[in-house]
C-alpha cells in the first residue's frame, strides 16, 4: 500500500446498523487511505459504546443524489400513484396493528 499525506485520503460516507435495527443510517463522514482503514475508523469514532453491529462505508465520490430543487419534478409522478399508499385499502376489522 502506498502511503500518502492524510490531507490528501478521500472522505468516506459512514453508515452503521444498530442492534435494534434493521437498516443502516448515515452516522457521518471520515477521511481514510483505503477502505480498511476507513471501516477501523469509523468503529472508532462512530461505535464507541458498542452501539453497532455492522458498518458500511463508501467513498464520497461514488455516491450520486438528486438535487433538492428538483424534487417536485423527480417526486411528483408518485402523487398520481394512490394505490401505492395503504390508505387505498379497505381493511378487514379482524386485522390488527397494520
């Protein structure tokens, strides 16, 4: 592995799974040489109370988002889709926490 100056290591995106839960969620950003060490150092910094079961980084540059002033446009076909929302089912009385 070649060393390079830490001002120059790529910022990574941080996402940790807790033991209650099911998905992984943003917990920040760290900059690291390579990816192993970007997951040593995420643990470090983001799970210092063994709050995580599992970490996910990526670099910054691979990850692409929509921009916030085109949400209407990017959004907007999903309003014409109501079935998608289950308030357009009727259900049966019997059925509980739905």
């Amino acid at each position: 592995m070649q060393t390079t100056n830490k001002n120059e290591w790529p910022l990574w995106e941080v996402f940790i799974r807790s033991k209650a839960g099911l998905d992984h969620k943003h917990a920040g950003s760290i900059h690291a040489a390579d990816a192993q060490m970007a997951i040593e150092n995420a643990r470090d910094v983001y799970t210092r109370r063994m709050e995580g079961v599992s970490i996910w980084v990526v670099e910054s540059k691979y990850i692409h988002a929509s921009e916030p002033d085109q949400s209407e446009a990017l959004f907007e076909p999903a309003n014409d889709k109501i079935y998608r929302h289950p308030t357009f089912y009727d259900l049966p009385d019997e059925l509980k926490h739905m």
